[in-house]
C-alpha cells in the first residue's frame, strides 16, 4: 500500500452571517460588452475552474469550493463574495440540501465564459438555457441538490488531495449527463464519472451515490447496465458509496452471490475516497486504496472512443 492518508473531509459548517434576507436575486440580464471585458480581467485561473466546474456539475457549497480550491473558508468567502457582485456565481441557500451553507451556480457572466449543455440535473436532454436565471431555477427545482452535493463531494475530496500529494491527479471528472451521453449506446448512467492517477496507476471509475434510499434490488437493477460495456468498452469498477455500515453490509451480502463483469467496491459517504475506503464485493476481507482497485481501459476501437491514453510525460 502506498501514499500517504488522507486528510479527513471536513464537518459543514454554516458561512458567515450576511445581511440577506435569503436567496439572492439572479441578475435579470447577461453583462454588457463593456462590463463583460472589464469582469473578464477581474477572473482568475481558479475562477475558471470554479466556473468550469459549476457549468458541468450545477452546483457547489461553500465548503466543497474551499476545500478544493482556497488555502483557507475565510479566503473562499471573500472571493466568492466578488464572484457573485460581478454576476459569475449565483448564491442560494436551501433546506433541502441538508445544510445551511450558500449553495452556488453559474452566474449571467459565468454562463457567457463557460457555456454548458448541462442545463438541467433532472433531465439530461433539457433544452438549451438562455438564461443564468432560467438555468438557477431549473437546479432549484430538480429536488436533487442534496444528491448533487453528495456526488459531488467525492471529486472535490479528490481534487484536494491532490494539492498534498503532488503525484496524485484526478484526470477525469464528468457529470452524470456528460457520462451518459459518452456511453449512449451502453446505456449506462452512473452518478459520476472519473480517472484518478496515484502511486503510477490509473484507475477509471463509475460512482454510485446511494443515500440508501432505494431497495436493493433497484441498485443491482443499475449494475445490469455495465454489463453491457464491459462487452466493448472499459472495466472500471463501479463504486457504491453508502451511508452508512449496515447498508454496506447489507449490499455485500446480496453481490456475494452475483457475478458482475465489472468490478464493483462498497464504501462510505464519510470516509476519503483516496484512502483504504473500498471493499470489493469479490473480496470482502480487506479495504483497498482507489488506485488499487482493478481497473481496465479497455480495447483501443472504435467502440471505445474514450478510452484513457497515458500522457507521454
């Protein structure tokens, strides 16, 4: 086993007081040329990031962004604060979520810089959004942002960890619209997507975010799916990550018995995704490390035209 262990994923906690009285207003229009080139200078490499991230994924909390991209909350805040006066990010806060920290979208400037096709998380063949307004609203009223945040939390875990290990990336991270549309023909659509790089391996994966909601004959109903592109495509394991120890139990026990062709791994919400967090269900006696679960790129054909390809350097 290698690398060195993860830091543990921060608790939520609330951002600081404001004198809102709730969820901010969108601004009703995109920026004017003249504001858009003045606004343009003012962003930086990690405000493209952020951006490029919200286009694709819908939303993130205060803490997710600090987490991944800031050397401290404090410092996060101020710059999400002037993110959101030049109209790049829009702030709300929602119950749903299950917590009480600002929740941030596209803003109008945000939707200019980085236009995205992902315009709704409940349905992944929304039409096109014309609005930053019309796009917020839409990630509002889906009923998943508690879902989305969960999903979300494991890639920002990922990302961070990587600013303590230089020889760790995250590679690949893709929305479940972007994965879906990806692998049409398999018709698979996981929760996310990813390829991390750590200790020399890289190992793609398709996640699961089970909030242990569903029966458990729905979630074997998914695993069906990947059966399909393991005949042609990659073998990434598929990745479980559960609430809690008694769903995961309860999980292992069902697939002790069910053959899958791709790998399948268990773990949990809470802990590092990066770390000894996984039990195969072929190999229930051990938790592994993510770069060490099995992990095949598949054929290089034209039926697996994403196929990851090592850099040279």
């Amino acid at each position: 086993m290698s690398g060195h262990t993860p830091t543990p994923v921060p608790d939520p906690s609330d951002d600081p007081p404001t004198t809102d009285s709730g969820p901010s207003t969108p601004r009703q229009r995109p920026p004017s040329k003249k504001e858009l080139l003045r606004y343009l200078r003012q962003l930086t490499l990690r405000d493209h990031q952020l951006l490029d991230w919200l286009a694709e994924h819908y939303l993130l909390s205060t803490d997710q962004i600090a987490t991944a991209l800031f050397p401290s909350k404090r410092s996060a805040w101020l710059r999400l604060a002037v993110l959101h006066r030049i109209g790049a990010v829009h702030r709300f806060s929602d119950i749903r979520a299950g917590t009480s920290q600002r929740l941030y979208t596209l803003g109008p400037l945000g939707l200019v810089v980085h236009p995205h096709p992902y315009t709704d998380p409940a349905r992944a063949d929304a039409r096109p959004t014309r609005t930053s307004v019309e796009r917020a609203h839409r990630i509002i009223g889906s009923g998943r942002l508690r879902h989305l945040l969960g999903t979300n939390q494991l890639f920002i875990d990922l990302h961070a960890y990587t600013r303590t290990d230089p020889s760790a990336r995250l590679v690949r991270w893709w929305s479940e619209q972007h994965t879906t549309a990806a692998y049409t023909l398999a018709g698979i659509r996981p929760d996310g997507h990813g390829i991390w790089h750590a200790a020399g391996r890289a190992v793609g994966f398709f996640l699961e975010h089970d909030n242990g909601t569903e029966p458990l004959r729905t979630v074997l109903r998914k695993l069906r799916a990947y059966e399909r592109l393991a005949e042609h495509g990659p073998r990434y394991p598929v990745l479980l990550r559960v609430p809690n120890h008694r769903r995961e139990a309860n999980l292992l026990d069902v697939l002790a018995g069910v053959p899958t062709a791709m790998p399948v791994a268990t773990g949990l919400h809470h802990e590092h995704p990066a770390g000894p967090a996984w039990t195969l269900a072929a190999d229930a006696d051990s938790r592994r490390w993510l770069h060490e679960l099995p992990s095949d790129h598949g054929p290089d054909t034209a039926t697996n035209p994403h196929r990851y390809t090592k850099p040279d350097n």
